[in-house]
C-alpha cells in the first residue's frame, strides 16, 4: 500500500499563516538581535565604577558622554552604603584618565539625564577593567533649586510679616509720623545753622588769608636779618646758607599750600550747601511717601496682600515647573504591510507620559480596509432573480484614545482603539527591547471582534519593527503584517502641552 505523503501545499490557509508568522518573527528576533547590539554573552567594552550620592532621574542604559560625544552607557544602576552605584560600559577604542571628573547632567532645562566624563591632564594613565572614577563633581538639581526657592519664599513672607507688625496699625502710623517729623525738624536745624555760620565762616577765611600774608612778610624779615647778621658770621652762615633758604622755601610753599586749602575748602562749603538741601528735601519727599503708601516700598509695607500675593506667585512658579518637569511627550510612526489585501495600513502617535507607570496615547490611523460590510443585492432580469453580495469599505480613517498602566513587565490598556470601543495587553522583555502586545477592540460588529496580536522589536530608542496577524478572529479578514516605525521624544510639545494646560487651569 502507498504511503501517503503530506505537502506544504496541502496545509490548511490558517497553518501556512502561522508559519510564515513564525518565520518573520524569529528572523526579526535574530536581526535584532544583531542590528541592534543585544547580546547574551558578554558585552563588549570595558567596565568602570563611579559613586554619586544621588542618581535621581538617571535611567539605565543612559549616554556616558566625553565632550558631548556617547562613548559608553549605563549599564546598572545600584544602592552601595546608602549612595548610587553606577557600573558603566564604555566603548573599547576610548581610554579614560584617572583625573576624569564625572557629573550628572541635563539635556537642556527639562531634557533626559547622562553622564558626562570631564578630561583632565592629557598625559594621566588610564583606568583599567573595573577600576572607579573617584572625581566626582554634585551641581544642585531642580528640586534643591526649587526648595531655595521655597525658603526665600518664606523669609520674605517673614520679613513683611515683621514689617507689618511693626510699622502697621495705629503705633505704626504714630512711629512713621514721628520719624517724618524728627526729619523735619534736622533740616530746619541744618538750615539754621548753615545760615548762622555763614558770615563767621567767611571772618575765619579772611583771617586765615591775612595769617598767610604775615607769615610771607615775616619771612622776608627774616631773610633780610639774615644777610645783615652774615658779616658777622660769615664761616657759620657759609656752612649753612643752603640749608637756611631751603627752610625759607619751605616754609613759603606750607604757607601757599595752607592758603589754597583754605580757599577750597571755603568753594566746597558754598557748593555744597545747596546739594545738602536738595538731599534734605528729598528725605521729607520719600517719608511722606512711605506714610501715605506710595510706591513699591510704600506699598509692601502698608498693604498686607501684596505680602500674600507675592508668596501665591512662587508657590505657582514651583508648582508649573515640577509639573513641566514631571512628564514626557514621544511622537512616533509606523507603517505596517499587510499581506493579504497587499496594503499598508499607517499610524502617526503621540504618547504622552507623567509617570514611569502611567502615559496616555492618542494616535491616527490610515486603515486601506476602513470598515467593511456586505451588501447582498437581488437583480431581476427576464423573470429571474439573481442575488449578488458585495463587500463595501467605508472611513477609512479612524483615531484611538487610550490610557495605559504599567505593573512592572505587563502594561494594561484600554480606551477607544481605532474608533471603537477596546482593550490591550503589552508584556515587556530584555530590558523593554522587545514588546509582545494583543489587543481587542470593534465588539459591535457582525461575526467576530477584530483581534491583533504581534511583536515590536526596538533597534534602539528611535527605529523598530513590527510583525504580527491582524483580525486573527476572522478567517475572512485575517492577514499577517510586517512594519517599520519610528519614535522620538520630543521637548517642544512638552512645553507647549504645560503651557496649554496651565492656560486651562487658569480659566
């Protein structure tokens, strides 16, 4: 009896569907695998150690950069005696100094953290396998900038606090009277005096320029005495007759220098007595302000709500920048090649996300298949009747909304998904390079639910691939898909999303 042999081409459309899905993921398994650097075995690189005392917003498999160039990544962050504990895998073809200073740094205000290795002396030996980088330089994060913030904040509050009690109510406004009156009363005793010492003032000039001219006088007697005694004393005037009119000269020049002095100093008393009234003037001019609550000074110091109104403004600012900060926005796109109607079905996505474990995605869809209907019409023709069906594609465009909840490895979806009403599963693997999904949405339609099912193999943080089967339910509609896609963070539409949602809140 012949022995029956089964062919591939014997087999059943949902078995050979299954195959070729299987193929596809495990030759995208294995391209990904070597395209985008995953490995089993030992990574290649050298290992290096460096402590922090916090790591705070710093993600594994984050850039370890030397002058602004990505020369390594983070292998794994740890807890080490109460501090951060980075292991670093740096590329093999760069050597790093034992003098490198490491620091933590930001993209930006709001962009992604790294590491940044600071070269020091050009000539310093190298780290070898396992060694540690013991420069480490902290600069203060946001949140220590906000609590400064916070605190200046307070004392600020205290000071006009102090100032209100101090200089507010009925004894405030007495105190602040009696200060603009003691005022007054030194500019009109200034004033007095200035004009009663004015003439004396002038007395004691004149007498100083007539001293001045006695002492010239008296040193031409003296020199006229002098040579009269130089007769008589001729070998002691002979030893000392320069030293005599050098003492004569100096005393000529003391005696010009004190009459300038003298002269100035009376210019500089008239010149300033009216800058000293203009400054008294304006002594009485800013007290009677700050009594009647004039100006900025006046009014911090007579109106309390100001006091609170100021600390509302910081306590905002904070609030708008935490909230700015807190939260990423990743724009995507991807297109996905279905095989059996030998179309390509297209997504643009925005993933927005304020927790590690919490994002909302919204995205449109190009769907070439839309929503589908059979239409079964009867035609009459000669008596008789012929009935025809039709399959009819309608909105061809559709969107999703959807929030998701991340429990460690399993992301739980649900929302609106491609128009309808649906639900997903995600399951995370090596490190989130690999995403394995299912998702079910459009309950409402005739038959069966439409059920897709695939793989998302990231290349790295912007490319990835997609294979899967899509409407695996219906064995009419069923077809297996392959794609491409791409994804960015993107800061601008951060921004522009707080600004618009501060915009609301205030509304």
């Amino acid at each position: 009896m012949a022995e029956k042999h089964t062919s591939i081409l014997s087999l059943s459309p949902e078995a050979k569907v299954g195959i070729f899905v299987l193929a596809g993921i495990v030759i995208l398994v294995y391209m990904s695998l070597r395209v985008g650097g995953m490995q089993f075995g030992r990574s290649e690189g050298y290992t290096l150690y460096v402590t922090f005392n916090s790591a705070a917003g710093l993600d594994k498999d984050a850039s370890v950069r030397v002058a602004g160039v990505e020369i390594g990544r983070i292998k794994d962050i740890s807890l080490k005696d109460n501090q951060a504990y980075l292991t670093l895998l740096i590329q093999p073809g760069v050597k790093i100094g034992r003098d490198f200073r490491a620091v933590l740094t930001t993209k930006g205000l709001l962009g992604e953290r790294y590491l940044e290795l600071i070269p020091g002396e050009p000539n310093a030996p190298p780290l070898k396998e396992g060694e540690r980088i013991t420069h480490v330089t902290s600069y203060a994060d946001m949140d220590k900038l906000i609590t400064i913030l916070s605190d200046v904040a307070t004392d600020i509050k205290t000071v006009s606090e102090s100032l209100s009690k101090a200089l507010g109510g009925k004894e405030g406004e007495a105190s602040l009277k009696n200060i603009v009156k003691n005022i007054e009363d030194i500019s009109f005793r200034l004033n007095r005096l200035i004009e009663k010492n004015d003439v004396p003032l002038s007395d004691t000039l004149k007498n100083l320029n007539q001293f001045s001219v006695e002492v010239r006088d008296a040193a031409k007697n003296l020199n006229t005495a002098i040579e009269k005694t130089s007769g008589n004393l001729n070998g002691l005037i002979d030893e000392n007759r320069g030293n005599l009119k050098e003492a004569v000269e100096n005393l000529k020049a003391a005696a010009t220098a004190m009459q300038q002095a003298m002269e100035s100093v009376s210019k500089i008393t008239k010149d300033a007595e009216p800058g000293i009234k203009s400054t008294i003037d304006s002594a009485n001019s800013i007290a009677k302000k700050l009594d009647t609550g004039e100006g900025t000074l006046g009014k911090l110091i007579n109106d309390s709500a100001i006091h609170d109104n100021l600390n509302k403004t910081i306590t905002g600012i904070n609030s708008y920048i935490e909230r700015a900060e807190s939260f990423h926005t990743f724009i995507g796109y991807r297109a996905e090649y279905l095989f059996d109607p030998q179309k390509t079905k297209s997504y643009f996505s925005l993933r927005v996300q304020p927790k590690a474990d919490k994002y909302y995605l919204i995205e449109l869809v190009s769907d070439p298949q839309g929503k589908r209907r059979k239409e079964t019409r009867d035609i009459t023709t000669g008596g008789a009747t012929t009935s025809t069906t039709e399959v009819r594609t309608t909105d061809s465009f559709k969107f999703s909304i959807q929030i998701a909840k991340r429990f460690k490895d399993v992301v739980l979806r649900g929302g609106i998904i491609e128009s309808t009403g649906g639900a997903g599963l995600d399951y995370y693997i090596f490190r989130d390079r690999v995403r394995l999904y299912l998702e079910a949405f459009d309950f409402s339609r005739k038959g069966r639910l439409h059920a897709k099912a695939g793989t998302q193999i990231n290349f790295n943080k912007y490319f990835f691939l997609t294979a899967g089967v899509d409407d695996f339910a219906d064995r009419t509609w069923r077809s297996a898909y392959l794609g491409i896609g791409l994804q960015f963070e993107d800061d601008d539409v951060k921004y522009l999303l707080s600004g618009a949602g501060s915009a609301v809140g205030n509304l």
